[in-house]
C-alpha cells in the first residue's frame, strides 16, 4: 500500500456512522474519497461537503451525495492537504486559492485533520510557498500599498491567470495575491496583520485550527495531535 493510501486508510477509520464530513482537495483527498465511495456503498451513511470544485467531481462520479456548504451548520472532521504544516500544526496553503472557503470548513469542523507526508512537516515557515490574500477587487491597490508598508520584506504578486489576459478570481470574484517572504516571520503576528487590512478577506495562513494531522512516512502513519 503506498503512502496516500494508508494516510487515506487512517482518514477513513476516524469517520463514524452519522458524522457530516468535510473535504478540502489535492490528492491525499482524493485517496479519501476513492475508499469512501465502497463504504458508503456498503450502507455507512453520512453527509459531506466540500470546498473544491475537483473533489466535488470526484464525489460525483463515486456517487457519493453532497449537501451545500451553506446548509451545515457545524462538521464532525473536515480534512485537507497543506504546503507546509510546523510543530503547533498551523499550516499555509497557497496553490488553489479556495483557502477563504476552506477555512470556514475548518472553523466549523469539531476536528480539522491534515493530510500529507513527512515533507509537509517543518519547524518553521521557510517561505518556500507564498501566503496567499483573498482580496475585495475594489480594494486590490490599497491593499497591495498596505502590505508593502508592513516592514516585513513582502513582495506581493497578483496572481495572473494562464489560460486568459487578466487575473485569477476566486469563485467569488475576488483577486489573489501572493505575498512571497524571504524571512518567514511570526506566522500568527502575519496572519494578524494581514487581516486587519481592510479588503482582505482572508490569508492562507491556518492558525490554530487542525487538531490532528496524518503524516505518511516509510515506517507507517503517523499521528500527530496538538498540544493545546
């Protein structure tokens, strides 16, 4: 079995009959769903939602049936992937640019876990990913000064689009930025100081919020809990 597949067996075993569950995406979620279409279909009954346009697919082509995001009111376990997670399990996500919808995921999660390998896990930031702000277009310039005028050596690049002349806009029409670091700060202080922005929806930066994280390696899946 390789390594997605035991993170996802681990994933799979946490999920109760009766439990909403909530699914993020790359491909350690995809592994999830792959097992979970056979245990829906032998009679576990559940509900599930999701923040990414892919996984939905997925679900749909397993037959597995999905409720609206803005139905639920809370969620047992919402599980996703991450760029980088450090030792307190704060984790940065920057490649897909539905974090703002995938933190509310995680925020009405009773249990977030993350999902990866020994590659996502770092003592600190290293800046090797952009923190990602989900920005109101109007306020795209006051923004992209702000930023600038926080000191920290951020250089901010509107994500530009590659199929079309124009940027990338979230499912909600707002503009991305990527904000690249040469010397990670504070990821708490950042998140802080990104959001008291006016126009920033939301970062990338997911403070405080996975309890527990599985972590594939050559000698198995790990368990890694919080320590509050």
């Amino acid at each position: 079995m390789d390594t997605k597949s035991q993170v996802a067996a681990s994933a799979l075993r946490m999920i109760a009959d009766g439990n909403t569950v909530g699914f993020g995406a790359g491909s350690n979620v995809a592994a999830v769903i792959e097992l979970l279409s056979g245990r829906i279909a032998q009679g576990l009954k559940m509900q599930v939602v999701t923040s990414s346009f892919k996984t939905r697919l997925l679900c749909q082509q397993k037959g597995i049936p999905l409720m609206d995001i803005g139905l639920v009111e809370r969620l047992d376990l919402y599980f996703d992937g991450c760029d980088q997670f450090d030792a307190q399990l704060n984790a940065l996500k920057s490649g897909g640019g539905i974090h703002t919808c995938e933190k509310l995921l995680a925020s009405m999660a009773e249990t977030f876990v993350l999902l990866g390998d020994e590659s996502k896990r770092v003592p600190h930031f290293t800046g090797q990913f952009p923190v990602v702000v989900d920005v109101l277009p109007e306020a795209l310039p006051f923004v992209l000064t702000s930023v600038k005028s926080l000191g920290m050596a951020i250089r901010p690049e509107i994500r530009m689009s590659a199929q079309k002349d124009g940027a990338v806009l979230t499912d909600h029409g707002n503009v991305l930025v990527d904000l690249w670091l040469d010397a990670f700060p504070d990821p708490v202080e950042l998140h802080q100081a990104l959001k008291s922005i006016t126009g920033v929806v939301d970062t990338s930066l997911f403070i405080g919020l996975a309890r527990k994280a599985l972590i594939a390696s050559r000698g198995g899946v790990e368990v890694v809990q919080r320590k509050d």
